[in-house]
C-alpha cells in the first residue's frame, strides 16, 4: 500500500500534532477542565480498558494524533493486516 496522502497534506499533520504538545500540562488541570475527561478518554472493548485520561494529551492533542493517523492510512492498513494482505514490504508477504 503506498500512501494516497500528498506530502504536504502529511507534513501539516504532523506539524499540528507537534503544535498541540504542551508539556508543561498538568493532567490535574486537564481533569479540572473537563470533568468529561475519563470517560470521553477511555474505552473498554474485547475485555480491555484503555484509559487514555491519564496521560498529558489535551484535547487538541488527541484530535491531532487522530488525524495524523486517517492521513496516515492506519485504519486501512489494519484492515489489510487484518484482512491477509501483504504487509511486509520487505518479504512482500502477509505477517
């Protein structure tokens, strides 16, 4: 699968992503903020629960790396993870 995402269009995914860091937040102040944090951060699905709240994502954040990730193709590259495609380029084989 090659990238269908012009250059550009990836650069400025990660140049949001890198612009909605703020490592100086305080996951306290995040909560404090939102008290919908937990559970808009956090998902339990197949048995597990992932709890995404508490780390020092603001909402900005999470919807940039969201995006980075649709430009990026993931959800279709899962698909054909999933789905037996060959996904190793290097062996050109399914894994």
């Amino acid at each position: 699968m090659t990238d269908a995402a012009p250059k550009t269009e990836i650069e400025a995914a990660w140049t949001a992503l890198k612009a909605a860091a703020d490592p100086s937040a305080r996951i306290v102040d995040q909560f404090t903020a939102d008290p919908e944090r937990l559970s808009r951060m956090s998902v339990q699905a197949a048995g597990l629960y992932l709890d995404l709240s508490k780390q020092s994502w603001t909402r900005a954040g999470f919807d940039a790396a969201l995006a980075l990730a649709r430009v990026r193709q993931v959800e279709a590259r899962r698909a054909d993870l999933f789905g037996g495609a060959a996904v190793n380029l290097t062996e050109g084989r399914a894994v």
